[in-house]
C-alpha cells in the first residue's frame, strides 16, 4: 500500500508539470505497465483529481480543471487565501522564492474550479497595495499565463511597444521589482529578453515546441549582461581591491553583474546611459577601484575628481 501511495504521488506529480503525458511515457517513467497506470489513473479520479484521457495514437492523460479541490488537500476558503498570497508574493517580487510562488500559483490556479477563481479575482481586485509611484507593475495572471507556457514549452504571441512579437519562452527572471522573460524570437531569428510589465494585453496561445540550445553555458552571466549591461550606450568593466562577498554585500543583481578574480579582487561588470551615472554609482561602494573599460570613463572620474576637490576646498574657506 505504501508503494501504491508513493507512485500516486509521483504521477500526480508529473501531470502536474506538463499539459499532456502519453500513457506509455508515464508507465516507462514509473517502471509500471499501461494498465497499471490506468489503475492509478481512476484511483486519482475517485480521490477527486480531474484527471482527463487524451486521445492519440497511444492515448494519454492530462490534468484538468477540477470541478472540486481533491479533498485532504485544501478547502474552498484555504485555497482561495493561499491563490490570494500567492498573487502578491508574485507581484511583490518576494526576495528569494519568485521562482517557486510562480511555480506553486500556475499549478494551483489549473486546479481551482471557476467559482474559487472568481472569489480570487474579486478579492485582488479589493485589494489595493501600497508600492512606489511609478514603479513598473506586473498582473499575476500574466506571470502565471507565462510560466506555464515556459514550463509547457508553448509558443507566444503578444503585443510588445507596439509591435507584435512571436516567441517561444524559456525562463523568467526577476530583478528587484522587475520581471523579465527570456525568449527565443521567432521573427528575430534570436534570443531576447522582454521586460514582462511592457507586454501589452493577453497572451495568444501558439505552438508547441522542442527547447532549443540555451544561449550560453552560464546563463545566469548570460542573463546578467543582457540586463545591466547590454541595453546602455556605455559598458564597464571595474576591479575592486576587495574581495566579491564584500562588494555583494553593496551590489543589486540590476545593477550590475560581479565576477570573481583572485582573494582580494573582483571584477564588475556595469552599463549606464551616462558616464555620470557609472562614476557616481562605482565610486559610492566606498571599495578601493579601477576602471579597466572603457578609458572615457577614467577621464570623466578625473573632471568629476577635480570638480569635488574644488568644491571642499570651498567649503572649507567658508567655515575657515
């Protein structure tokens, strides 16, 4: 019995993590036959769980909208609390878990019946949160839309700045209070990487798709580069004479992206529209520093050195 439980438990799993599963797939995954999984496939209906036959060469199984919460997990009133906090902690960036919430509300929002959708609905749209003015804002429903079309590598299309882009998404980043969708772009021929609070209206379901090559090894240095550097006429690279975990400490991910050097050392690697705002923002870590890239910036640090030294010495004429 203890077997039977765990392998539900893993099949529950693995409907959960795409739309549709051949019934041979499932069986070679869990080491069982077809009609064992057919077996436990009705073992998860009669506990509730909306699980459909697809047809097919092979037939296969998907999850569907449930008209009712498989019981033992979540009660109407718990679930809808849960989908409520889920949505802010998406939209609120929650440091350290944005990939797992996302995760978490685009499973939980398949499983909830239209009448616990519409009680989440009216409750978000109640609810008015206190953020900065004019800061970039995200709709819950589109970040979930989004991670689920990446897990279930389903094309994209939607309304971008005014144009309309076709992509097959592949990951979502979020830097500080801001979302980011990796692509691939189909009209482009390439990869890019759009900011989630500027896609303009409802996604439009396209084809499925087979995952392409990542764009680099490291796609976390990747990412990094696209986001703080590439988008800005200026780039920068700087050693600081102190070790990463110290400068980390001082440094947002948006800002720039570190890279370690030696013990004492570190690179950092920045973009900015203005030399004015790459100066200010490496000379206030309050580390020790050099500017490697690009040598216009040295002889701006140089006029801005002498702009400040001037300005003390007059200062300090003043209260002489």
């Amino acid at each position: 019995m203890l077997e039977t439980s765990a392998r539900l438990l893993r099949l529950l799993s693995l409907l959960q993590s795409r739309p549709d599963w051949p019934g041979a797939e499932l069986a070679s995954r869990l080491g069982v036959t077809t009609r064992t999984i057919r077996r436990d496939v009705d073992r998860l209906r009669d506990l509730g769980y909306p699980v459909e036959s697809t047809t097919g060469t092979a037939g296969g199984y998907r999850l569907g909208v449930g008209a009712a919460l498989p019981p033992l997990l979540l009660d109407d009133d718990e679930a809808v609390a849960v989908a409520v906090g889920l949505r802010a902690s998406a939209a609120g960036c929650v440091t350290g878990n944005e990939e797992s919430v996302l995760r978490a509300l685009a499973k939980l929002e398949q499983m909830l019946p239209a009448r616990l959708r519409y009680r989440v609905s009216a409750i978000q749209a109640a609810v008015q949160p206190l953020t900065a003015p004019g800061g970039p804002s995200v709709a819950p429903d589109l970040l979930a839309a989004l991670a689920g079309a990446c897990r279930a590598h389903e094309g994209v299309r939607f309304s971008y700045q005014g144009r309309t882009r076709r992509v097959e998404p592949y990951r979502l980043v979020p830097t500080g209070r801001r979302w980011y969708l990796l692509a691939f772009d189909l009209d482009r021929d390439d990869w890019r990487t759009f900011r989630v609070d500027r896609v303009d209206g409802s996604l439009q379901p396209g084809a499925r798709f087979t995952p392409r090559p990542a764009p680099a090894e490291d796609l976390n240095a990747y990412l990094g580069d696209r986001l703080t550097s590439s988008p800005y006429r200026f780039q920068a690279t700087i050693r600081f004479f102190a070790p990463l975990e110290q400068v980390a400490e001082r440094t947002s991910p948006t800002a720039g992206r570190l890279e370690p050097e030696g013990e004492s050392t570190c690179l950092f690697h920045a973009g900015a529209s203005s030399l004015d705002e790459l100066a200010v923002h490496v000379a206030l870590k309050g580390v020790d520093f050099e500017v490697l890239e690009p040598p216009e910036l040295r002889h701006h640090l140089a006029h801005l050195a002498e702009r400040l030294s001037r300005a003390a010495s007059a200062a300090t004429r003043e209260t002489a």
